[in-house]
C-alpha cells in the first residue's frame, strides 16, 4: 500500500481512548496502519513532508470513518417495491424471497456498488453485510460481493448466511432458496477459507450466520457454530427474529426465540446474536 500524508488539516478527531482532537494537523498511514497524528511538523521523522501519496486537507476535517453493523446489500434493489410498503415482516419475506431468489452475481456486484456508494458517501469505511439467500444452482455470490468492495476500497465482513427449513416444512423461505445441513457447511468451510483473514487490520473476514429460528432446524445452528469454532477465528451469528410471534415460537420449542442461543450452543465466545425485535 506504501505510505499516505494527509496533512494541513484544519482538525483530526482521532476517538481514540482519550478523545483527542488535533488542530492543524498531520496524518501518516504506512500500509494501511496509522502510524502518526499530532500537529503539523511537529515530528518530521515520524509525518515527512512526502509520501507516496500526499492529500493536502487544508480546511477539512479527518475523522475515523464509520462502521455500518448491519446491511443487506442484496435487498437493494427491491427496498422501494410499492407492494411490500407497510407490510409485516413475515408477509414482507415471503413475498420478496420470490424476487430474491433470483440472485445471481452480476446482481450482487451491482447491489454492492450501489450499497457501498451510498455508505462511503456517508463516511462509512467498514460494513457488515448480513448475507444468507443463496439460491440453488447460484455460484459466485460471495466472490463478486468481496471483488466489487476491494474495487471500491472498504473493509468489508460478510456473513454466510443460511437457510434450512423451508415453506413446506414450517419454515419461511421457498425451496429455491433453502439448502441442505451438509451442503450449507461445506460451503460455509469454502468460504471462510477461501475469504476470511483473521489478521489485524484485514480487508475482508467471514462470518457463519444462520438465519432466524424460522428459517432453520436445529442442527444446521449448532453446526455452524461447532464449525465457526474449528475454523479457527470465524465467529458465528444468528438473528433474534420475534416480531410479536414469541409466544407462537414458544409452544413449538419449549423456548422463546431468545432461548435458541443458549440451547442451541450458540451462546459464547465469538457469537454475534443480531436482536432485531423484542426478545
């Protein structure tokens, strides 16, 4: 990456542990690590007046970029559809799985760019994308998802997401979008190593995330995180999905949706519970 100067800022707000803000300031990254922030010339040796790349912010201010915990970048494209406007969740699903299932990579590269435009725009640098439809017979999703983000430049998490319990057998999402225990984890397996760098300062990392307890069995939850465990530094996620219907998760599992985690060996170390609705 070399190096980079931004210097001449008229502030950098650092949010670091002490909250410092510096006026009149420098700052150097060496390869993508900071390396020095503080007033202008104030050490030559650590922020030179050169750089390979020197960005003169005079009358700009610096600050860390921010960090979108959640995103679905492929819902881009239907988020304004007329007829799922003010509809419940689960009727919001189920009719828009039927445009989602549709998913290819060309439309994942472009959901991306699109997504990422607008956040960078916004001064978003890092994202987590909580990804998990992946049609049958569909390749290539994750790999034009991390290509177009490295294109653009953000550090980028993105889950592997899945499906297991489909409309026929009590579940939410079609077949054309809900896959086999065995099928999910080998390509959870896949994906993290080919994808995810648990080293510091990483572009790109994975995470194994099933979907909310009605959209998977069981197993395919304590799998996956048994897998996230063997793989090394790959965490495992799974949303808290309860939109009013806990008691009716209740009565068929003996426990809210809450629950699943601790049951479900999903409580721990290294666990990403992602709690959209009461609990």
């Amino acid at each position: 990456m070399g190096t980079l100067l931004v210097k001449n800022a008229d502030t950098i707000v650092t949010c670091d542990d002490a909250d410092h803000v510096f006026t009149h300031a420098d700052l150097l990254a060496t390869d993508g690590v900071i390396t020095y922030v503080g007033p202008t010339g104030a050490n030559a040796a650590a922020a030179p007046s050169a750089a390979d790349e020197v960005i003169d912010a005079r009358g700009k201010v610096v600050y860390p970029g921010l960090v979108n915990t959640h995103h679905r970048f492929y819902q881009i494209f239907t988020r304004n559809y007329p007829e799922v406007q003010n509809l419940e969740l689960f009727p919001w699903l189920t009719t828009l799985y039927e445009y989602w299932k549709n998913i290819d990579p060309e439309v994942m590269r472009y959901a991306t760019y699109s997504a990422l435009g607008e956040l960078v725009k916004g001064g978003c640098t890092t994202c987590f994308d909580h990804h998990y439809v992946f049609p049958n017979g569909v390749d290539g999703l994750m790999e034009a998802e991390f290509d177009a983000a490295s294109q653009i430049g953000t550090r980028m998490v993105v889950s592997r997401g899945s499906m297991s319990l489909s409309k026929k057998d009590g579940g939410l999402p079609p077949d054309s979008v809900v896959q086999s225990v065995d099928a999910i984890l080998s390509d959870s397996q896949r994906a993290v190593e080919k994808f995810h760098d648990p080293a510091p300062f990483s572009m790109r990392q994975v995470v194994l995330a099933p979907c909310s307890p009605f959209s998977v069995t069981k197993d395919l939850l304590v799998e996956s995180a048994k897998l996230g465990a063997l793989a090394g530094r790959a965490p495992a996620h799974s949303p808290v999905r309860d939109p009013g219907r806990g008691a009716l998760y209740h009565r068929g599992h003996g426990h809210a949706p809450a629950g699943v985690h601790g049951v479900r060996w999903l409580g721990g170390p290294r666990r990403v519970v992602c709690a959209r609705h009461p609990l």
